[in-house]
C-alpha cells in the first residue's frame, strides 16, 4: 500500500447525515467509562474469540455491522502503525487460550491460487512469529511435499503437507500444542480436525458449518440493546432491522412467499424507524446466506417485487455460496447506506466505502477501508474490484479523546470499535450457546442410550 | 517535546564498540523464540508487577540495567506512537490484578512542586482514563480541600484529600475497589494504606521502605545467567557485577575498610572481565544506596581511595537518599558505561544518553532517553539538567525483526525490551520473595504466642 493512501485515508461524510452521526458519536465518546466497565464485565464472563474482523456501514444517521468473520483474512490490509498492538494482543490472546504454547500451526484455507489470501497469511505468520511463537502452515490440499509460494509483496510462504498422527497433527515432526485455524469451515467439519487433542483455536464450532448469521444478529440486537440501556441510547442507530424466514429453496421456489411478506413487512418496519427519525432515503434489505461469507449469496432489494422477479441466473446465485455450500436459509436484515467515502490514492476521488474492523482476543488491532469505485451506497462493497485503504495513520481504535471533535479520526475510529467489539462480544455469546446446545444434545442421547 | 526530537532520536554509538554489540543484538535477535518462549513461562509463574521503568546503559560491549523503578514517572515523556500499546496493556494489567475495578483512586507523591512530576502524573491520568476507568488522584498532603494545578502543557490535574473510612480510602465519596500507587514510599510504609479492603496495586511490599536494589540485582544475576544459558550467551554481557557490604555509615565512617576492599576486589573483577574481552576501557564501580532512587547517594569510584578520600560534604551527600531517608546500605556495582549518544534538537550535537524502558503488565510500552550535555560517558545521568527524548518514532520494544540489521531502530529496542524485561521479572521474584519471609515472619510470630 502506498504511503500517500495512507495520508488519504481520512473518511469523509455526506454532509447531510453529518449531524446526527456526530450526536450518535459524541454521546458515545462522553459515555465511555461506562462502554468499557459494560465490555469489561462482559468479557470476563464470555472470553471473546481469537480474532474476527468486523464490516461495518456508516449511514450517518445509522451505524451497524453487516458482517462478523471470525477467520479473518486482510492482515495484509492494515496499517502498519498498529503492529505493537497486534503483536501484544496476540501474545494476550495466546495467554488466555493457551498459556503454555511456544509453536503455533497454522491451517489456512485451501484456496492457495489466491494471491491476496496468501499474502494475509504471509501476514499473518509474521504477526505470530513478531509475537515470539515458532510457526509453521499445514496445507488441507493433498500435497505430499512443501510447497513454497513467492509472493508480490516479496514473501515466501511455506504450506506444508500435514498428516494426523493418533489424536495430534503433525507437519514435518512438527507437532505444537496450539493449532490457530483461518479457515471458516464453509464446506463443512473437517474430520482431520475431529477429536484432537491439541487445542484448536478459533474452535471449529465457530466455523460457518455451525454458525447462523441470523443467531449471531439475534444476539448483537440483545446485546446492542442492554448497553444502549446504559448509556440511555435508541438501539437502532448501532443495530440492523432484521428478519428471518425458515427454510428456502431459490432454484424450486420454496419459500418465496414466506421470503416476500417478510421483505415487505421488514421494509415497513425501517420505514417507520426513518420516518421517526426524518430520514428521506429509500429503504432497503439485503439478503444474505444465513451461514457463509465472501460476500456470496447476497441480493438487496427495495420492495417485495425484487424476492419474486429474479430471473434464472439470479436465482442460482443465490442458491451458493463459497466451496459450493448450498444456501437453504437466508436471513434478511436492514440494509444500511454507506455515506462515507474514502479516496483510494491521493488526491483521487472519493468512492464509497466500509470500514472494516480487526480484533484479536478483545482487543482493537486495526482495521481499513473496504472501497469499490463502481457501487452506490446501498450496494455490498464486499464484491471483485474492491479497493482496501488502511485505517488512518497514527490513530488506533481503542482510545477515544473526549476533548477532541466526534468528528476527529480517533473519535471515529473509538466508535467503530465499540461496534465492532459488540458483534465480537455477540460471537463469543453465539459459543457459549452452540457448546451448550451440544452439550444438550449429547446428554439427549445419553438418556436414550 | 517538539516533533523535531521525535525525528532525531536514533541513537549512535561510539563506532569503536559497535562490533561487539551488533554480535550481542544480532545473538539475541536471533534466539528471540526461545527468549518470548522463557518469559512467557516465566510470567505464568510470576506475574508481572503493575508497571516499571528500568534504566538501562549501553557500553557497546555490554547492555545493563542499572536501575528497576517500581512506581515509575515520565509518563509524559513518552512518544505518543505508543499510546494504543500503553492503552492496551493498562487494560491488561487491570483485568490481571482487579478485573472487576470500574474506577481507580491514584495515590502519587508528595511533592507537589515538582511540575515534572505532575505533568507526569497528569499523563498517567490520562493514560488510565483513555484505557476507561475513572480516576480520582488522593493527595497524601495535609489539604482539606481540591486543588487544582495549572501545568505547563495546559493540563490541569486536581489532587483531593483523602480520607480513611474504616478500611477504606475514599476521596469526596469517591471510593473505588483499586488503588493505583505512584508512590514508592522511599520514607516508609504509610499508615493510611495498611489493612486496606481495597486492592493496592502496585502492592506497598514493592516500596523502596522494604525493596533492596542488591536483593534485585541478585535475582537478575540468577535470572539472566538461567536465560542466558537456554541461549548460550555470556551473562556477563547483560548483567554488572556487584558487591555488597552489610551497614555503613558514610558520616561516622563506619563499614570504610569493607566498602574499600570490597570496591578494590570488584575493580579487579571487571578488570579481569575486559581483559578477557580485550576491553581497553578504565573499569570504575558506582556505589549507590541499597533503597531509593532520585539519582542521590549515589557515586562513581575508579579505585579503593576514591572511597576513603571523601570529604565532609561528600560524605553528607552520600549519607541521605530522598525525603530524608538514611543510607545504611550500599549497592558496589560494577560501572557501566554509556557510549551511546543521542541529540536533543535536530542538527544539535549527541551527548551522553541512557534508555530507560517503561512496562506495563509484562508489556513494553514506551520509553525515552535520558540525555545529560554535561557528564562523561562513566557518570549518573540521572541529575539535574537532564533532557528527555522520547524513543524513535514508528517502532516499538515488543518487534523483532530478523531481516533487519541488528542496528536498526526496532531490534535495537527489541534488545532493550529484552534487559527491561528481565529486570521487571526479577521485581516480580521479589515481590514473592518478600511474601514469603513475611508469611515465614507472621508464622514465627505465631509459633512464639
């Protein structure tokens, strides 16, 4: 990344929406003692995940995650600045999941012809490497030899072939006691995985084999809504409208009718909200795969006449997502307007943008611009062509300065990651829950045995 | 401090010495695994007091620590790069210590005077709020009421009168369960912390009233040797020498005839060490008080008569350390010289210069060098007429980086962060020294009733 994108990375806001952001922002800011003593207490009771990234719209009069990864990739994208913070965070992180590990295995996802994949987990390795620990990359593909991969930015990567010996994994003799997984589990578990006994972090219950996108809102809207109480906040200016819609078939039809009330009822509903707030956009959903991410299987629609009108090419997109999963549950959640605009070198113009926030352990370590030149602000950026500026120099996410403007980079960037950390605290309730569920289901079927 | 310091601040050595250092650092950037693998076991057994800052001295052919304090100032020193990191593990350390604390009661020094100080103390504030708690500063003057203190960077700090409240200390209704100290009791344990409910971080055993800087640097002898070995590395490289020679006193000129053969035999030891490492430089010894710190009682000696010839006012000098406080005891420490130099102003020329490294939790989290135009490459630096020059811009102590030349900015502060760190681990033995002969005190006690 060039350094001048570096300098020009300072979002900018239609002016229109400016006011209300910034009343939504300043409160935010005064009431952050209170934020963090809330997210203290939580995290002490609900250990968030290893890492996640976090995509986020910025309406102005609205901001909201669309999206939680919890196996991120872009740790290419960030901005150097912020690598202390990473660094310390992965060694806070490591502490917490598992205090004794020295090596760290790494098992990436299999899509190696990826250049920008491989050059976040060239990234990655470093950071793990910066952070004290001995690294190594087991391959999922059937490779029987290393294979090494020179990349643009002038790393080499290393995935090597791994086998599974008894209950551990082992690459070349190299068998550590910590396993950091960056593949989502989109295809499914991976029985190489099952039944180990080194510690697998993130664990795979997090993957999207497992994972509802419609749960994880679910939560983010109770969680939103119990610190909104404490700070005295509408809940809506941080959480997306949604609704949900049991099972659907794109290709045969099934639920399409179910699909289109829900549309239209949900449409009413952010009409209402934008009317109480004196908002004179167009409303508009977007429907997503319940489980999945890549920005694959998604649509937006601005009335009920979209769900129903879809030709047959759009049909089957939305029928899969990535590695081929088929997509028979989609959730449907209020689309936010992204009014911020971000330059992708300087001195060029504007395009709309998404920032996108990264976290390890519970801590803000970064972050950058999601930037798409050739979409309007009710589009997902997440999409080919798409464009990533860092997060602004000199700034970092975790502190926020109440004598400044709500409108200064770390004010906004503080707020980003008060969004950001609730949809990572709504991940690591989302664990407890699937653990629990399982646990129950495992005693079921003790009792019936 | 101006942004040209920022810019200025890569330190040089005297090129004579470079050669031994480089192989050192380049030793040391190499085996940094295994080093990040030894702390890390060692914090899960000993953990890491609240803060630090460790001045270190660099001879070129040798990197020491000369001084471990334990209730650090200069917090205002510190290049703001380092905030986010800084942030990040204050928020660590009090998930460590207090994970419930919402708010932090500061209990700092006396010396209201002292505008360094309170500008110090005024970014410690701001540190502990940005990490979101809310603070209160407890005077432990005489004040019946607030006073506020205009600084010269345009702060304002507010110290209010505390009060005892069964076993509670509260300011204006203000009572937190934590209470951060910045006070490293040089005159004593203070009445009105004793049977506290509240938790007292650091914890007071850690006050120089009970700290002995031989006992601390006996820990890091052990310490460094243990680490050392695991990276077959002379320990000598990274420890001083010393000697100890139970009471003394300077104006009744007691203990003489020991501080003398003692000095005499320490000088023929390091001189036995620099032959061995074809060292040309004259060997010298600081003698220094065995508790405090402020840089006062302390001397240089390049030989047995420096100590005997004393005159009357020197013998004063060396006979009160701060706040009054007696010296009975006195470190004899190998002299380490600093053959690195550092600007003030950009263009203006290098003076001697020490590092001194500050940490949070086992973090790295800043530091400066401290910079004397008028002493020689075997004095104190710590006096008056020091300058302060925050670390390089853009790095940070906590990255390694194996591609780069061991001179460079970031391994050279990786170096540092090495030494501080075994430092602060070996306050983190004493801590647990001290507990137990106090537990092993309590346990007599008992026996005898």
């Amino acid at each position: 990344m060039p350094s001048e994108a570096l300098r020009t990375a300072h979002p900018e806001l239609d002016a229109h929406y400016c006011g209300p952001l910034l009343r939504i922002e300043s409160h935010i800011i005064r009431c952050h003692r209170q934020i963090e003593a809330w997210f203290r207490a939580q995290w002490l009771k609900h250990p968030a995940p290893f890492y996640a990234s976090v995509d986020l719209r910025n309406a102005g009069f609205k901001l909201a995650p669309v999206d939680t990864n919890l196996f991120p990739a872009g740790f290419n994208n960030l901005n150097h600045i912020f690598d202390p913070v990473m660094v310390q965070a992965i060694q806070a992180a490591v502490e917490h999941s598992c205090p004794e590990a020295k090596d760290i295995l790494i098992i990436p996802e299999r899509h190696t012809r990826n250049l920008f994949y491989l050059e976040s987990l060239a990234a990655l390795v470093a950071f793990v490497e910066m952070a004290g620990f001995g690294v190594r990359i087991g391959s999922l593909e059937p490779i029987t030899e290393p294979v090494n991969f020179d990349l643009p930015s002038g790393r080499t990567l290393t995935q090597h072939p791994i086998c599974r010996v008894g209950k551990r994994i082992e690459v070349d003799g190299f068998s550590p006691c910590t396993i950091l997984l960056n593949n989502d589990l989109s295809g499914g578990r991976l029985e190489i995985l099952d039944d180990l006994e080194q510690t697998v972090i993130p664990p795979i219950e997090l993957g999207w084999w497992k994972r509802s996108k419609f749960e994880h809102f679910s939560i983010y809207q109770d969680l939103t809504r119990e610190l909104c109480a404490t700070i005295d906040l509408d809940p809506w200016y941080l959480s997306p409208l949604m609704r949900d819609c049991g099972h659907i078939d794109f290709l045969k039809r099934e639920g399409e009718t179910c699909l289109q009330s829900q549309v239209q009822e949900l449409l009413a509903e952010i009409q209402a909200k934008y009317d109480e707030h004196q908002i004179k956009e167009k409303p508009f959903v977007v429907i997503k795969a319940d489980a999945g991410t890549y920005g694959m299987g998604v649509m937006t629609a601005q009335s009920a006449d979209d769900v129903t009108q879809l030709n047959r090419k759009q049909r089957t997109r939305m029928s899969a997502s990535k590695e081929g999963l088929g997509i028979d549950r989609v959730l449907i959640q209020e689309g936010v307007h992204s009014f911020e605009k971000v330059s992708i070198h300087q001195d060029d113009d504007r395009y709309v943008a998404e920032p996108v926030i990264y976290m390890v352990d519970h801590f803000v370590v970064g972050g950058f611009y999601r930037v798409h030149t050739e979409k309007g602000v009710n589009e997902s950026l997440n999409s080919p062509g798409a464009a990533f500026v860092p997060l602004p120099f000199n700034e970092a996410c975790s502190l926020p300065s109440p004598d400044s403007s709500p409108d200064s980079e770390r004010n906004r960037l503080y707020v980003y990651g008060v969004v950001a950390r609730l949809a990572l605290l709504a991940a690591a309730y989302e664990y407890q829950m699937i653990r629990e569920a399982d646990a129950a289901t495992e005693q079921m079927a003790g009792d019936v045995a």
